[in-house]
C-alpha cells in the first residue's frame, strides 16, 4: 500500500509541476527575478495609489496539490523546477465557499483544489544575498469561517504595509471539508489547514531572505478564523521557531465557533448525504478521495446548512480539532489545558476585539427573519459545550438570563442588547480569557477597535448588503479596511487615513521590536500601551482617538462568565 501511495505521489508531483506556468526566455527580466530553494520565479513591478513601488512575486507554490491520494493528507514539499517559472498572475483559490447568500440562502462553492500557493509583496530584492537592511516580514491569516481561505489582491491589497517599509506575505490553504475533515482517528486525523499553513511558514522562513525579508523578523497577523488558526499555531511544537509575534484580530481557539465539537460525526454526516453507509473510517475517507471535488462540495453543503444552525453549540462545521497522538499531529490536547499549562511559544502578541462584534447578526434578523427569540433560547442553552448535566445547564441559564436582561426574562432582549450579549459570548470572554493565560508568560498588548469610519461603512455595506446605521459600535472584520488597500471601498478621507497610520505605525513598530509603542510618538498620541498582567487588564481603545483604558475590559461581564464556568463547567474546557 506504502508503495502504491508512494507511485501516485510521484505521479501527483509530477502533474504539479506540468500545470504551473513558465516564462518564456523573451519575455524574462533579469532584475525581476529571485532565486528560492525550488527555483527562479519571475515577479512583476507595482505601484501604490500614491507612486511607491514594489515587486509582486505572486502564484508560487509553496507544497505540492493535494490531489487524489494526497486529498486529506499532509502537505508535500514541492520540487525544484528547471525553468523560470512565472509569478504574475496569482494562483487559483482553494475551494471553498465564496458566497452564502442571505436572501435566497444559497452556498456557492468556487476555486481549485489545486491551490497551495502564496503571494510576496516586497518594496526591495535582496540583490547579492546581503544580510544588510533586511526588512521585517508580516504574513497574513485570512479569517472566513473555515470556509474560505483567498486573499485575492484587489481586496488585500498590500500597499499600505508597502508604504512603510515591511515585506508582506499572504497564502492561500485548504478549507471546507478538505482543510478539517477529521474522523479522530489515523485514518484521518484532521487539521489540513493548519499543516498546510506550517508548510507555508517554513516555505517562508527559508526563502524570504532572497525578497528582501528578515526571516528572523517574521509576525504572523490573523483575523478572526484566521487568529484562531493563529492560536493554535501557537501551540504547536511543529511551528515553533517559524515565526517571531503573532497578532491575533477578533478570534482565539477558544472562541466557542473555533472548536470542532462532533468532527466525526460530520465526517459521516457528509457520507450519508453523499449515499455512503459505513461505519468504517477507512472505507470513508477511501471514498471521498476518488470521488469528483464538485460531488464532494454539493455533498458537504447540507451538513454545513444544519450545522451552522448549531454554531453556538457546536462551532463552526469545520474547525480546529484534537488529533490522536501521532508523529505529523500538530496539536492533541484542548487548547485551553495547553494554555494553562503554558504550553506555547514564547512571543510577544498583540490581540483584540472590535466594539460590537456581532454588530452584522441585524442583518439575518432582517434578511431572512430569524427571530429574536430563537436566537435568545439557544444561547443559554448553548451552555451544553461545556457541561453535559441538564440540571447545570438549567439553572445556569436562569443566571444568565437574570445577568443580562432587566426583566429577568431573556426573550425580552431587544435586538441591539443581544448582539452586545452574543458579542461578548463569541468574542469578548474567550479573548479576554486567553490574553490573559498568554500573558503569565508573553508580552500580551490588548486593543478595542471602536473607530467607526467611512471606509468600512462602505465596504460592510457591500458584504453585508445593508449599511446597518442605527446600529452603534464597530462589527466583525471592519479594521481589515484599515490594514488592506480594498479597490471597492472608494476615497479615502483623512479621518480613515488617520486610521491606517495608526494601525501601521504601532503593527509595523511591533514587528520589528516586538512593543507596539517602543518610545513616545505624537503621530500615536504619545502614548505608551501597557502589557496585561495577571492582575490587571488594561487596553488601548484605537477609536477616533487613541486612549489607553486602565479599566479591565468589559469586567463586570468576565468576573460573571468566570464564576460560572467555576460553579458549572465540567473541565476540560473546549473553549471559554
């Protein structure tokens, strides 16, 4: 068997290797050109709105597909290639789901399962291979649900991180099904995406040198499943040393949407819908690999459906997961007992939370009725992820109902007080929860993003299909307006240009020091962001203006969830 997987991977890196794109010898610019482990890649000059320009190194893949007999397996390193391969054009997408339409409530499934490959961005080459003036590189963790993992360039693109001298690093990996199928066992242990990732950090730690990047100043930035991929990274023996901070926007793996709760009962799920009966992991998963990838994707869609009206229950459909004790396992303990042991890497972090987080819930209420008090029923009843006793769960939502509803029924929750609710719920507490584990041995920085601007008005409404204006505070995604250069959001006003500094300025100040605020600096009000400490939660409030807020954040919340989770929750926690 060994041996016929080992025929069909040759075979596999050998398609690989015939489907990617060479530069034909007249059409070759010697200066735009670098040298990695695998080859010589052809990049493309670009330019910033305002004239900087840049190299573009796009479409390189950095693992080989996962096709056939390698879907749901490890990724394998790509081999060399001979010729000039050309990396102007980005590579394809992975699979995943690029549209979920509210108003008809359709899942479009789009891209390529052929789709390891990552994107470059530098404002210099490192010409004669000098170790002088070498920049520090940021590499970027697309959030999506798990469901999606594509950082096309006219909605991520880099020049503002161009702009101010960092080289930038985006990639895409498997997600759906195929990046965290698991059916917790060898046959299919899970975490796809997450080996795809490290795959992609060690591509990047060997080989950034040649783009002008440190790879000793290496910071991972991740927004919200992405931070949560983040998270884990954290946590895994296998990333150790891949990378020098982390900066984990809206998500940690132990928001209670990060964690596979039944993975292999979804696994099977997908099979029935397909009309596979067997009880035999094996047999399953044999299955799924010859089977055709648009078969798969219409397979999976009815259990993504059922499942997402579980969320608050069971996590996302496909998530993060506990593998069995294996040699290529990257993590298999719960997150929240690595945690508490201490069991990560030893860097500094920055983390945090938008204002109002679940702010875009309204538009479901709006779009496709879904009514209050379903949603306000199951969130206590969401309490079954961390205690299977019934009488528990019962009197523990009676205490949640009487803590955050004033007449103590909680059905009577207006729809603005239960997206502040269901923001600190899937947000707020388990972010708290784990800056402040990170911080008994990291530097941890927390931030609040409340700045609510026109940028990420404009581009909300394009996502979410309504401006939600008589809704206050700072929803889900809305700083990423402020960090990419989006070609679908309009002018920039100097109001949000304010904001984009600000967020350069402390990212990039934290990249290359590991501290957000090394000295005093009036472009950022001249403050200096403290550290959480086990004592204390202070944060900086990055709104209008910059404050440093020495009050812990949303406290009277934590100390409530905290002394339930005390008197209630049956450990080991899942999520927090």
């Amino acid at each position: 068997m060994m041996f016929v997987f080992f025929i069909i991977s040759l075979l596999i890196f050998h398609i690989g290797i015939d489907c990617l794109s060479y530069v034909p010898e007249s059409e070759q610019f010697q200066k735009l050109q670098v040298r990695t482990l695998n080859g010589l890649i052809q990049g493309a000059i670009d330019r910033t709105d305002s004239g900087v320009s840049y190299f573009s190194f796009m479409g390189i893949p950095y693992a080989v597909p996962p096709l056939g007999e390698l879907r749901f397996r490890d990724p394998q390193p790509m081999p060399k290639w001979s010729k000039v391969l050309d990396a102007r054009t980005e590579g394809p997408c992975c699979i995943g789901i690029s549209t979920f339409d509210l108003k008809d409530f359709k899942i479009v499934p789009s891209g390529s399962e052929d789709c390891l490959y990552l994107s470059v961005f530098t404002p210099k080459i490192n010409e004669g291979n000098s170790n002088d003036n070498l920049l520090p590189v940021l590499v970027y963790i697309v959030g999506g649900a798990f469901l999606t993992s594509c950082t096309p360039k006219f909605v991520f693109g880099p020049d503002y991180f161009i702009e101010n001298g960092v080289v930038i690093v985006t990639f895409n990996f498997r997600t759906t099904m195929f990046g965290y199928l698991s059916t917790e066992d060898l046959e299919c242990p899970g975490n796809w995406a997450i080996k795809d990732q490290i795959a992609a950090l060690n591509w990047i730690k060997h080989n950034i040198h040649n783009f002008g990047g440190d790879p000793n100043k290496i910071t991972l930035i991740g927004q919200s499943a992405g931070a949560a991929s983040i998270n884990l990274l954290l946590m895994s023996p296998k990333a150790e040393g891949l990378f020098q901070g982390v900066i984990m926007q809206s998500g940690s793996s132990l928001c209670p949407w990060s964690y596979q709760i039944s993975p292999r009962k979804m696994a099977f799920d997908i099979g029935f819908s397909l009309g596979i009966e067997t009880n035999s992991s094996k047999e399953l998963v044999s299955i799924f690999r010859k089977m055709d990838i648009q078969e798969l994707m219409r397979g999976q869609i009815p259990a993504i459906i059922v499942n997402f009206a579980q969320v608050l229950t069971n996590g996302f459909p496909f998530s993060l997961s506990v593998e069995p004790h294996h040699e290529n396992a990257v993590i298999t303990d719960y997150t929240y007992n690595l945690l508490e042991r201490g069991n990560f890497t030893r860097v500094p972090v920055i983390m945090g939370v938008n204002s109002l987080e679940m702010k875009y819930l309204k538009i479901f209420v709006d779009i496709i009725g879904m009514p209050v008090q379903f949603l306000a029923d199951i969130s206590p009843g969401s309490l079954i992820r961390f205690t299977k006793s019934t009488i528990k769960r019962r009197i523990a939502g009676m205490k949640i109902r009487s803590h955050f509803s004033r007449s103590d029924e909680f059905v009577s929750l207006t729809s603005e007080e239960l997206i502040q609710y269901l923001s600190g719920d899937m947000y707020f507490r388990p972010m708290r929860k784990t800056a402040t584990l990170l911080a008994k041995k990291n530097p941890v920085y927390f931030y609040v993003f409340s700045y609510e601007g026109e940028l990420a008005k404009r581009g909300a409404s394009l996502f979410a299909r309504s401006p939600s204006k008589d809704v206050k505070g700072v929803g889900h995604t809305e700083e990423i307006f402020y960090q990419f250069k989006t070609n679908f959001t309009g002018p920039v006003s100097i109001r949000d240009q304010t904001t984009i500094n600000r967020f350069m300025k402390l990212w990039i100040n934290f990249a290359k020091t590991g501290n957000p605020t090394p000295a005093k600096d009036d472009d950022l009000s001249a403050i200096i962001w403290p550290r959480v400490s086990s004592v204390k939660f202070p944060y900086l409030d990055i709104g209008a203006e910059l404050k440093i807020s020495d009050k812990n954040f949303d406290e009277k919340n934590y100390r409530f969830w905290e002394k339930l989770y005390q008197q209630f929750a049956d450990k080991p926690y899942k999520s927090f």
